[in-house]
C-alpha cells in the first residue's frame, strides 16, 4: 500500500512540480522500496513529455531515463553491499 501511494506521489511531482523535487523524491523511493521500478517508469514518461534532444548526449531524448536506470541498478548493488540495510 505504501509504494501505491509513492508511486502516486511520484506521478504527481512528475507532472505539476519543478523536475529536482521529482528527483530528489524518486532518489528516495529508490533507496526506500527494493527494485522501484515505477521511478524508472515516471522518468520515461517525464522523457517522453517534456525531453528534448540534447547534443552532449548524441541527440538522446531519454537522458534521464537512462540516468535513472543507473541510479537503481548502483543503489541496489550498494544495498546488498550495506550491512545496516535489510536484505
């Protein structure tokens, strides 16, 4: 129930707040909920809406998609690694 409700908090910040509280809010389901891939999803949707091409990233819309996939596949690993985190 408490990721339903994250991931409609996430929804929201993707789509009526400023990109930095979507990221700090997303960055913190990541680290709260194992595996969440519904940031990954909003940061597709966040790409598809509002990206542009941008030229330092060979013309890729999908910069921060990809940022995004990174950032959970990292914190995941240092989950595992981290002695005080749940497993």
């Amino acid at each position: 129930m408490l990721r339903i409700l994250a991931f409609i908090i996430l929804l929201f910040s993707a789509l009526f707040m400023p990109f930095w509280v979507f990221f700090v809010l997303s960055i913190l389901g990541m680290i709260l909920f194992s595996f969440f891939w519904e940031a990954v999803l909003l940061f597709l949707i966040s790409d598809l809406l509002f990206g542009v091409k941008e030229i330092r990233f060979f013309h890729s819309v999908f910069v921060s998609l990809i940022i995004s996939v990174l950032i959970l596949i990292l914190l995941e690993f240092l989950k595992k690694k981290l002695k005080f985190y749940p497993k």
